[in-house]
C-alpha cells in the first residue's frame, strides 16, 4: 500500500519545489510532472520526494480531512 500526502508548493525551481504541509516543508521532485504544470500556491500529492498528482485545495483540503478521521480513530484505539 502505498501513501500520499497532499502538500502546497511554496518556491520552485525548475524541476525542484519546495512544498510545505502542517508545519512540515520537504524538497520535492517535480519531475513526475508535465513541465511547468505546476506553479508557487498550487498543490501536489507527495510520494517519496516525488510529486506524482497536482490537485485542487479543495481536494487537497478533503485528504487532510479523511487523515484527521483516520489519526483520532487510531487514537481511540490506543486508549
């Protein structure tokens, strides 16, 4: 299985973004992508360094969404 995660695109360079998510910024490979598909402000999902979707914020928005749901499920479990 495989996971996902949905990060906004702060700075980019070429094929080098700088995306950001809940307080996290990585340094993602835009290489997966059609060239100049993706610009400062927009989202992508993130794979192992490697944006492989652009989504829309809403889209964005409902991942973080179905994660929150998933984590305190998870913690219920934990209690």
């Amino acid at each position: 299985m495989c996971l996902a995660i949905p990060m906004r695109v702060v700075k980019r360079d070429k094929f080098i973004a700088r995306c950001e998510a809940r307080g996290v910024s990585r340094e993602v490979s835009l290489f997966l992508l059609p060239e100049d598909s993706v610009a400062v402000g927009d989202y992508v999902l993130v794979h192992v360094g490697y944006a492989i979707q652009a989504l829309s914020k809403p889209e964005a928005d409902a991942s973080w969404e179905l994660f929150d749901i998933i984590t305190a499920d998870q913690d219920g479990l934990n209690a």
